[in-house]
C-alpha cells in the first residue's frame, strides 16, 4: 500500500534542520569550548582563545576581536588576594606582526574578600618567568607613554620594560564585591603559540 506524504514536508523539515544549525552555530560563539587535552575552557575570541586552567579565578565572559575599535573585553571573578595567571593561546601562530597586537579590556570582579589598592599585571613567555625585554612581548614597548592604557579605578600607571613586563595601576581602590575595568596594548612581536598574563591584587598592609 502506497503511503501519501505531503510534498511541503521535506521542506519544512529543512528548513527547520537549518534553523537548529544556525541557532547552535551562535551558541558555539558565546560559549567557553572544551580543551580535548584536558586543559580546562578556552573562551575565544578573535585570533586568541583564553583560559583559567591555572586556577584561582573564573572567566565568566569574553567577547570582541581584538583590534583597537573592538577590543576583547575579559570579565572575570578574582577568588582571593593570590596572584592568578591567564594563559592565552593564538589560535594560529603567524609571524604577520599585524597578527601580534591584542588589545585587551580586562573586567575583574573582586571576590577576594578584601578591598584592592592596586594592581599588577606581568607578562610571561615561558610560566611563571616574568618576560624578558628582547622576547618580543610586552605592554606595547614601542610607545612611551602608551596611548592605550587606562583604568577606571586607579588614576595612574608605572609600566616596566626593563628587566622584565609589568604594568602596575596605582592611587585608586576596588572595594569587595565591586568591579575594576584595565586596558592596555599587548604586542608579540615574535609570535607565540601561548603565553601567560599573571594578576595580583594588591591589598592593604594592615
């Protein structure tokens, strides 16, 4: 016995299958991606995937491309005063110089418990080696002062080039449970396949 179907079934089906792809294709975009090496979430965006793989701290969001007029804007959940490292991968290491420039907006919630009175950031190559001055990476060496580096909760910066890449925002304070927003220009000038951001709050004395 022939069985009848209705010919505008195949194509709603379609129609509908595409409409599910694109939906998890947007959903692929905003969401944290699973390492296969069992390194934890690599959040991407642009030609750089980030990751907290190291503890100490949670990447909640990450959005943007990378450039000037888009920045990647990171936000994060600090879990206490520690310092904590970032480690950030190029998704497709080329040594186009174009394609070793980041700029970078880090958001950072303060869940330490304690108030922050300043913050540093220490770019390295190699984990838990501060950066070296002819490595190729830094807080944009090329420009003094840089034209990219701003807080909205510290007034000031002292950037060291020499010997090693640390960026320290002063005369300001984030109280427990506020947020703190950093910019700033990452160069590689010699392309690296990852490379590592380390954060340290610094809290009162007494």
């Amino acid at each position: 016995m022939a069985v009848l179907t209705d010919p505008a079934l195949p194509a709603a089906r379609a129609q509908s299958a595409r409409r599910l792809a694109g939906f998890l294709s947007c959903l692929v975009l905003v969401m944290p991606l699973a390492d296969a090496n069992g390194l934890g979430r690599q959040w991407q965006a642009g030609q750089y995937s980030f990751s907290d793989e190291l503890g100490g701290f949670l990447i909640r969001s990450v959005s943007g491309a990378g450039t000037r007029s888009d920045p990647v804007v990171l936000g994060e959940e600090l879990e206490s005063a520690d310092p904590v490292i970032l480690t950030i991968r190029a998704r497709q290491p080329t040594a186009n110089f174009t394609e070793g420039i980041l700029y970078l907006r880090i958001v950072a919630l303060n869940g330490s418990g304690y108030p922050w009175v300043d913050f540093m950031f220490e770019l390295q190559s190699i984990l838990n080696q501060p950066s070296v001055f002819g490595d190729g990476l830094s807080f944009d060496q090329t420009h003094t002062p840089s034209d990219f580096i701003s807080s909205d909760s510290f007034v000031r910066y002292d950037r060291q080039l020499e010997p090693f890449d640390r960026l320290r925002f002063l005369d300001g304070h984030v109280d427990i449970h506020r947020q703190a927003s950093f910019e700033f220009l990452i160069t590689d000038f010699n392309p690296k396949s990852v490379f590592y951001l380390l954060q340290d709050p610094g809290i009162p004395a007494s």
